[in-house]
C-alpha cells in the first residue's frame, strides 16, 4: 500500500467511511453526533511516521430532502525528523433522498499544503452516466459511471450485505474532495456479527455488538491490486461506528469512539 498521508489523508478521514443515517429509514438506522480519539496504530520499521495525535467530531443527520454530513478534525504527524505536520479539518456533505444527487465543501489548513476552501456537486439522475463538477477546476467536468454510489447508498449497500450473511461486494463510490481523488472504486468485506460490552455510554444509541468491515480503495484506472489505503471498522446496525483504523500500508492510523449523542429528526412539511 502506498504511504501518500500529506495527499490523501484528509480524504480517507473525512469522505470515505461517511456514516450517513436517517432516524426512520429502513434498518432503524439513527442521526447522531460522534465524538473520536486518533492515535497511531501499526507502523513498519522504515516508516517516517513515529506517531500520530488527533480528535474528531461527526454529525449526521436527516433535513427534510436528505441527509447532512459534517466532520472536523484536528490531527498531528509526527516524523522521525523531529518535525511534524498537523491538519484542521472541516467537511460537510449533503446527499440527497433519491441518492441521485450530492455536495460538498471543505475548508482546510495544513503545515503542508496552507489553507484550501473548496467544494463541489454531482448529479447521477442522467441514464448513461453522471457528472460532477469542482470549484478548484470550475472548466473540469468528471464522468461517472451509471452504477456510482454517493457515501450513503455506499453505507446502505454495506449494511444490507451484513443483514443478509454476504461476505464480499465491490462498488463504485464518489466521496467528493479535489478531483483526482474523489471517485475510486471498493472491495468490502463483512465479517460475522460480534458481541461485545459497552465501553462508554451510548444511550439510546446502544447495541449489543457489531460486524467488523474492512473496505480496500483504489484509484479507478489502477493497475495493481495494492489499493491506496484501507479501513477497517466496527459497525452497529444502527449505523453507529465504534472504531476504525485507516491503513496506508507502512502506518495506520487507529480511532475509538469516546462519547456519542442521538439528534432528533426534523419537523418537516
């Protein structure tokens, strides 16, 4: 796998494992506010990465046409230079009922790369194919395949594969982010249904276990089989994720869940 975090980071954080939920929708699935702890996981022995540090928060909820997502991250690499880079981080999404249609916008400043503010939408309603568009290339129009997902039907496909005993799918997804890395395509695999004790309190939120998922990305015209990085993670059937690891091959960075809110649904008309 490759070890490209001061590219691809922000976008492995924040777009590719969105948990989008709706309180009423089919499988129960419930509109909440996480709370995170990032911390350096695994780390081969010629890796320039001794340590990461960082926090995070995740909103999603219902408003009355679809579903919002929003993330803010704070977190620190330190190298074994000495040195270190740190990125600050929001990202906020919205995906339609239909799931035919989906924004987003980032802002974002790094040690590495300064400060980004930039945004985007796609469209799937046409037959063929989509289309999406970025602010950072407004004359650049990317084409999707007709059987692309946005981050929630993403999420659905997952969860209805776990409910059902499949093992294995594969999907086509758009994550938003700059262009070059907002479309990529997926391996997932579902492992068995986990009990396991609460560690902290998740109130109405609360469940009795989870299935592990790992979800391997690849840039659309790869020519390997090394994705460029993967995410394992626990899964409640609420759509609830207890933990996560985000591995880029020579490190991975580990995330646990430390505090979780339920949000109301919306008075709609």
């Amino acid at each position: 796998m490759k070890s490209t975090y001061r590219n691809s980071v922000l976008y492995a954080l924040a777009f590719s494992f969105v948990v989008v939920a709706q309180a009423a929708n089919a499988g129960g699935i419930s509109a909440h506010k996480a709370f995170y702890e990032m911390r350096l996981g695994d780390r081969v022995q010629n890796s320039n990465i001794i340590n990461v540090i960082g926090k995070s928060a995740f909103v999603v909820k219902r408003d009355c046409d679809g579903w919002v997502s929003v993330e803010d991250y704070a977190i620190e690499f330190i190298n074994d230079n000495g040195g270190s880079d740190r990125i600050l981080s929001h990202f906020e999404s919205w995906e339609a009922d239909s799931g035919d249609k989906f924004s987003f916008d980032v802002t974002e400043d790094s040690t590495f790369l300064g400060r980004k503010v930039f945004g985007g939408f796609a469209d799937l309603s046409a037959r063929d194919s989509g289309r999406a568009f970025f602010s950072l290339e407004p004359e650049a129009e990317l084409k999707l395949p007709s059987d692309t997902y946005f981050p929630l039907r993403h999420m659905e496909i997952i969860l209805d594969a776990a409910d059902s005993g499949e093992t294995m799918l594969a999907a086509t997804i758009f994550t938003g982010g700059e262009p070059g890395d907002a479309l990529m395509t997926t391996s997932t695999v579902v492992g068995g249904w986990q009990t396991a004790e609460n560690a902290i309190d998740f109130g109405k939120l609360r469940e009795n276990g989870f299935w592990p998922i790992q979800v391997a990305y690849f840039k659309p015209a790869a020519t390997t089989s090394e994705p460029e990085y993967e995410i394992k993670f626990s899964l409640q059937r609420n759509g609830v994720v207890r933990n996560y690891i985000i591995d880029y091959g020579d490190f991975s960075i580990a995330a646990d869940l430390t505090k979780i809110e339920d949000i109301a649904a919306p008075v709609c008309r």
